[in-house]
C-alpha cells in the first residue's frame, strides 16, 4: 500500500473498532504512523520466499521493492483503492475525467497484507497461507485476492499449485468471503483463473465513457 495516497484518507470515519485484532508493522518506509482509521492493518509476508532463495533474494533490492507493506509497483495501492477507495474530489488523470474518486466501497476499512514481491509479482506459496492465516485471526470481514496464474491450474483446487485457494477455503469456512480476479486472458474457453467454487470470482470489465481528444493537423484537419 502507499498509505500517502488521497484513497486512503480516514476523514468521516470513527475509532477503530475494539473487536479488529490486526497491527501495523513497521519495516522499510513504513511505521505505525502510516496506519489510520482507514489503513487500520499493514503486515507483509517473506519469510517462504527468503527460505526458497537462502535469504534475501537479490532481486529484492534491484527492483526498488520495499521491505515492508509499503507498495513498489503500485499494484496493490491500485487494487485496495478499487475496492475501497475513499472519497477524494476534484480527482482526474492529467485533468481528463475530472469529478469524485470512490473505491466500490468507501466507507469500508482496509487491512493489507502483502505476500508477493518484486515487479513480477513473486508469491511464495508459504507466505500467501501464513498471510490468509493472519488475515483470519485479525478479523477480517472480506478478503479481495488480485492474483492468479497466466494459465487456470487444471489440477484440483486443493492440490499444491493452488496455494491461495487453499487459504481462500479455510477463510470462507470461517464465514469469510474471498474474491478473487478472474484473470486477463481471453475470451476464450478455459480463461479464467481462481474458479474453486468456495471463492467469488470476478470477472474484467471496462469503464463506459470515453476521454476524446481533438487533434488538428497541419492542413486544418481535426480529427477526435
């Protein structure tokens, strides 16, 4: 997460409640004070990964990637905001679409939980279940998932190279909802990622306005 985004303000929103268990942990770039009533949770995940590679993969530092919950990619700032965003007014890109920003459920409280690293998006399959688990003992109501694999595993859901899908089932069979991104591939048969049946898979969409811009050409031609 980059928590000094405006889609993480915490304005209009009261003291977290006393039932939340999580914590904000510090590491690089990030401390406590990075949390607020709207980022009321930040722990991130890599021990999996360290233990595949022997310790801290070089990879890490030449990424620009952040050893802590703080984003390096802008992935995870992207998808916590889609889903719960705060208001933020006069919000544009470059002054196109102008108008009020909102994630899908603004008023909703985010907890972060990062377990995949680097610009690839490396998740190690130890640190995904540790990061369900913690998820579920904090108390999260819902977890949203944006990951999957280029290719839908054609295995069982519940076989080793479907890490998330097994930490998706032990949340939804503690009366946790799980949803995870369908995938970007396609449209053809056999496209869609994280199907296991216990998880809500959501598919891609597109936006319905357009941004149209007039060109001019030197011979007095505009075209849009």
């Amino acid at each position: 997460i980059w928590p000094e985004s405006q889609s993480f303000n915490d304005e209009g929103l009261g003291a977290v409640p006393s039932r939340w268990r999580g914590r904000c942990e510090g590491g690089e770039l990030f401390n406590t004070s990075n949390c607020n009533n709207k980022i009321v949770g930040a722990r991130f995940f890599a021990k999996g990964l360290f233990a595949q590679h022997g310790g801290v993969p070089p990879s890490l530092g030449s990424d620009g990637e952040y050893l802590s919950p703080r984003d390096a990619n802008g992935r995870g700032t992207h998808t916590a905001s889609t889903a719960a965003g705060s208001f933020v007014r006069n919000a544009s890109f470059g002054g196109l679409g102008l108008g009020l920003a909102r994630g899908g459920a603004p008023r909703a409280r985010l907890a972060i939980y990062k377990a995949c690293w680097t610009q690839q998006g490396v998740c190690d399959a130890a640190d995904m279940l540790a990061a369900f688990d913690s998820a579920i003992r904090d108390g999260v109501h819902i977890i949203s998932v944006s990951v999957g694999k280029d290719q839908p595993p054609q295995p069982g859901y519940l076989d080793n190279q479907n890490d998330w899908s097994i930490g998706a089932f032990h949340a939804v069979a503690r009366g946790i909802m799980v949803v995870c991104s369908g995938g970007n591939a396609g449209p053809f048969p056999q496209k869609v990622t994280d199907g296991a049946p216990w998880i809500m898979t959501v598919a891609a969409s597109t936006i319905d306005r357009s941004l149209p811009t007039a060109i001019t050409l030197g011979d007095n031609r505009t075209l849009t």
